[in-house]
C-alpha cells in the first residue's frame, strides 16, 4: 500500500537570523533596532520574550505588561505570564501579580502566590478562604510557595480540626507521613499527639497502635501503614498483620490492601512464597494488576494449569485483551485442547499486535491489518500549515526550542477539530516532528489505524545500509529508533543516552573503537549517520554476545546487562513469548513486546509484506514471510465468560 506523501515543510530562510537573535536575547546583548527586519517575524515574541525573561528580576511593570497585552491569549504571552506572577511574588510586588493574574492558571504554586497578593493587598475575604482550603485538601505535599497562606489561613481560623484530619487521611492514603505531621500541627495537644503516632506508624509499624481508639479512621491508617510495610518487607508484614488486624477490627478491604501489597512485592521478584501470598488475597482486593502477576508467577513455574486457571479468573474484559487471549490459547494448547486453543488463537489474530501476530503464526494465518490511509487535499494541508501558532511551532522545533513548540502545537490543537488534527501531525511529519502522531493522536478510536502517521520512516537509505553490513532486520533497526526516540536525532534521557537509537556515549565510543570509526565525541551521536552506524553495531554485538535472540537482546538494550543475565538464568529454555511476559520489570516487558511489534510493521512499511513474528524473536532474517490482510466484522472475537466480579482499584506497579 502507498503511503501518502508528506506535506514539504514551509520553508523559512530568516531562521538562521531568528536563531542569531534568540541567543543575543539570552545573552543579554539583544539590540532591537538590530534586528528590526524581524520584528514582523512571527516568533519576534519568543524573542522578546527570551530577552525580557533574562532579567525579569528587575523588569518594569509596565514594560511586563504591555508585552502580555500584545500578546494575549497567544502561547508566549500566557508561558511570559507564569514567569512574571513568579518573578513579582519574589519581590513581593503584589499589585503585579494580581494585574497579570488569570484563572486559567494550573500551578499550584502561582495559585498561591495569587492567594499572597489577595492577602496582602486586603482581599482576604469568603472567597479567600474557600480557595485557599481548596489548595489545603490534597495528601501531598505543597510547594513552598503555599506556606505563607496556609500560615494566613491557619491564624484566620480558615483550618479547622476536622479539615486538618481531613488531610492527614488524604496523606496517609498518599503514604506520605511528613505531611501527616505539618497538618497535625494546629490540632489540640491531645489529638495533635494521636496524629503524630499514626504517622510514626505509616514509617515503621508499632504497638501502640493496639491503643488507638478503635475508630474507622485508626483501622484506615492501621492499613495504610501496614501496606506501605507490605511493599518494603512483605515478610515481615505478613507476620504483624494478624495482631493488628484483630486488636482493631480490620475488615476485609482493609486487609485486603495489606495483603495485596505483600503479594505483589514477593511475585515481583518472583520469591518463593509467591504463590501462597497471591492466593492469600481476597477476590474483592484482585485487580488488573494482580491478575497479571498471578498468571506471570504461575508462567515462571512452568506451572501450566495454574496459570490457565489465573487467567480465567480475570475479568471478561482483561480476558478479550489479546495478550491474554494468547496465553489462554497456548496454554490450553500444552493442554490438548486444540478446539479451544484454536478459537481462541482466532481471535487474538484479528489484533495487530504482538500476541495477534503470534496467534497468526501458530495457525498460519495472514496478520490482521486495516490501515487508514487519507489523502488529503493540499489546499487543505496548505491551510493548516499556515496556521499561526502551527507556523510558529515548526519554526521553534526547527530552532530546536521544544517546550515552546509544544505549547504553540497545543494551542493550536486546542482549536482543532479530529480532521484538522490529523493534517496537523501531517505537517509536523512533513517538518521532522514525528513524535506528534504519538501524543496527538488516538482521540478518535480510528486514528491507531494511520500507520503512514504514527510509524515514520526516516534515514531508510542507512537503516538498510547499516543493517545488511550487520546482518540485522532492518525493519528491527527502524523498530529500535521508534521505541527510543521516535526519530527525533537530538533525543536526550535524563541517563545520557543520546540520539536516534539513544546511544551512551561511553558505548558510543566504545562500539567507535571497535569497528574502526573516528569517534567525534558524544555530540557527535546527534548525527542521524553516526547514531545509526553505531546503534545497529551495538545491536550486532549484543546479538553475537547473547546467542542471537533477539528478544532477548531487546530486553537487555533496555535494561542492560544485569537483568537481563538474571532472567536468562531464572528461565533457561522457556518459550520466548513465556519469557517475555515473564520479565519483572514492567518496562522492559512493554518494550520488549513493542518493539518486536513494531518490527513487523516497519517490515510492512518496508517491504509491503513481514517475516513471520515466530522467527523474528529467534533472529531469522531469511524465513518465510507473510502478507496481511483487513478482518472482517464477522471475524470479530467473542468475549469470553465473566468471571465472578471482583472490586477493581487503581495501583501503581513495578
């Protein structure tokens, strides 16, 4: 299938000039009349705004305001606004920040700063008060900007005992004791010293708890701080939690928090007692989550009837997920139930995911694909493209300011309908922004099908020449630069990895020196070239160091090389799918499926057709491939019997 032609970037042969003008502002050596040709340029305000955010310190109000009346409503002005209400509260120019002041405002921060000035400047009525405790209500804690009106609203009677326990519930369901602590600080003495040992205990677990008053706020906190022991020493937990449960009462949720957290941080690591600790849970504490860890800790065991009877305690919709589906499918094919196993090896085909390719290869059918593929009027390109704040979007991700190009690109969306938002990621595409089909699309349940969109296709002449001098798939290579960059060459990890493949520059120069290549330092690995012939030379060396798996390699190019010898020795021998799900880190699970996944639709972006998943994950480059093909609406799968219901709630997860 032909993939349409991206719209040509508009082309701006002043951005070198705006660029020259854009470090003069941050240097403080901006001359406006030097660059008068841009002052109808239409990123002149992010230049202003460089030069006036330098010195904002000592910037006059009236210049501060005439710049956000120029520029109101538009992204720079509204970005100029939170650094000026900042700016004015650190000198306590309280008229400033009530002048610029608007209630679109988010940070937590400026809305208390806002509070400041009310305050100061006599405004501290009803309505005060009311925002203020709005701010107040929340388990975590607040930036220290917030100190000095919640001291107001406390000397003002604005903090009543009731809100203060309020918010020591809030925080102890946060886990988060030091917070228990500063609101328990204007409560009477004798309740003040009741608050303070219940946040004692969230930090370590304590007798005299069995003195607390036997309320439904004491069982609460009991259980709170028991879990939190839970994920630290599930051991340990495990042994207290039956004392407490019965010296205060705990019902079944309550108990059922503690135990979950015990269960899910033994089968984390897989530990011994995994199995009694997740069967110790109550049904009504299960949720998606340890349902997952259920059937992952009976996989590890090669335990395979229990981990087909986890799955089918799932609920009906985590069961119709394909992933699921597969596993159910396998397992029962290990079983001799090949009926089964084949309806349902049927339905997770129609995914176009990792696990429905799989299910696709164990029946030999095509791989399930319905590509949208619009073409779109070049009028109407034209016309996005066109677009103010697009305009200036492109210019400032070519001038590579990102977080100004993001706020010009939302502000831009936010006017957008679903079609004018597609042609956006169009231009963005048409301009380098790959990433934009990543986070702006997926509104409409259609747009996962604009694969032209959210799998791009750069740098192919290198990809293909770099692959076949390393004997790797290049669709492998193109997966690689999606997953961690998403084509964006001066991608930077808070670890340091650099570039399309997000290259260290320690293996950089490393790989560099063994294959004979001048190394040009690390800025050099923001060289689309340079990233790609070391990355794909990287891939080559952990492929010949790990016995040419790749799912194995693509688990330690992740996680590097300590897991990834952990889970080799855990699982000697295991089928790769059963690995791969198997893996205890969550990220590097996700990213091992991904990017396999997206291997097989790059080899279709590529070639037009795919080698086979099953070889995929066992390094074959020359095995039989595959076509795809649209399912119908009558190849839909049914959804599988509800199991018994169970309370779902959210949890975070390793």
């Amino acid at each position: 299938m032909s993939i349409p032609p991206l719209p040509r970037p508009l082309a701006d042969p002043r951005l070198d000039r705006v660029r020259t003008a854009l470090q003069a502002a941050e240097t403080g050596t901006f001359d406006a009349a030097q660059f008068s040709d841009l002052a109808q340029h239409p990123l002149y305000g992010w230049i202003e705004y460089a030069s006036l955010r330098r010195d904002i310190d000592n910037l006059s109000p009236n210049v501060a305001q005439g710049f956000l009346s120029r520029n109101q409503g538009k992204p720079v002005g509204e970005t100029f606004r939170e650094a000026w209400i900042s700016a004015a509260a650190r000198r306590q120019d309280w008229s400033s920040v009530l002048a610029a002041w608007s209630p679109s405002i988010k940070s937590t921060a400026l809305r208390c700063n806002e509070l400041d000035a009310r305050q100061a400047l006599g405004r501290a009525d009803a309505q005060w008060t009311r925002d203020a405790q709005a701010i107040w209500r929340t388990g975590k804690s607040l930036p220290d900007a917030c100190d000095s009106p919640m001291a107001t609203l406390a000397v003002q009677g604005g903090l009543t005992p009731e809100l203060r326990w309020e918010r020591i519930e809030l925080a102890a369901a946060e886990w988060q004791p030091g917070v228990m602590r500063a609101a328990a600080r204007g409560l009477p003495a004798d309740q003040a010293a009741l608050a303070n040992d219940y946040a004692a205990f969230l930090e370590t677990p304590h007798e005299r708890a069995f003195n607390w008053p036997k309320t439904p706020r004491s069982r609460e906190i009991a259980s709170q701080g028991l879990a939190k022991y839970g994920k630290s020493s599930p051991a340990g937990a495990e042994a207290i939690l039956p004392r407490y449960a019965d010296a205060l009462g705990l019902d079944e949720a309550q108990r059922g928090r503690v135990l979950y957290q015990i269960a899910l941080w033994t089968v984390a690591s897989y530990e011994s007692e995994s199995a009694r600790r997740l069967n110790a849970v109550p049904a009504s504490a299960y949720d998606e989550r340890l349902h997952e860890w259920r059937v992952r800790e009976a996989l590890s065991r090669s335990d395979w009837p229990a981990a087909l009877a986890a799955i089918r305690k799932m609920g009906a919709k985590q069961r119709a997920d394909s992933r699921w589906m597969y596993f159910e499918a396998r397992l029962n094919e290990i079983a001799g139930n090949k009926s089964e196993a084949e309806r349902l090896f049927r339905d997770a085909s129609t995914k176009p995911d990792f696990h429905g390719f799989l299910a696709a290869d164990r029946l030999e059918l095509l791989y399930a694909l319905c590509p949208w593929l619009p073409q779109t009027p070049a009028a109407e390109q034209q016309a996005i493209a066109r677009d103010p704040a697009m305009v200036r979007a492109m210019g400032l991700f070519q001038l590579d300011r990102i977080g100004w190009a993001v706020r010009e690109w939302d502000d831009a969306l936010s006017r957008f309908n679903d079609e004018q938002r597609r042609i956006a990621v169009e231009v963005a595409q048409g301009n380098g922004w790959f990433d934009r089909a990543v986070f702006s699309l997926g509104k409409n349940p259609d747009e996962s099908r604009l694969y032209g969109l959210r799998f791009p296709l750069h740098h192919e002449a290198t990809i293909r020449r770099e692959a076949q001098k390393n004997n790797l798939d290049p669709a492998w290579v193109a997966a690689e630069i999606r997953a961690e960059s998403i084509f964006y060459p001066r991608a930077r990890s808070s670890a340091n990895a650099m570039g399309l493949m997000q290259v260290l520059p320690g293996t950089g120069s490393g790989v560099a020196s063994r294959i004979g290549m001048p190394w040009g330092g690390a800025e050099s690995l923001y060289d689309p070239d340079t990233n790609i012939i070391l990355g794909t030379a990287y891939l080559r060396q952990l492929m010949d160091k790990y016995g040419g798996q790749p799912y194995q390699v693509i688990a330690g190019y992740n996680a590097g090389p300590a897991p990834l010898a952990r889970w080799q020795s855990q699982r000697p021998g295991m089928e790769p799918p059963f690995w791969i799900e198997t893996i205890s880190y969550k990220e590097t699970r996700e990213y091992v499926a991904r990017v396999l996944a997206f291997s097989v639709l790059y080899d279709w972006r590529l070639n037009g057709d795919a080698l086979r998943l099953s070889d995929r994950l066992r390094g074959r480059t020359d095995g039989p491939r595959t076509r795809f093909t649209c399912p119908t609406p009558a190849t839909v799968p049914t959804p599988p019997a509800a199991a018994p219901a169970t309370q779902s709630r959210s949890r975070s997860q390793r």
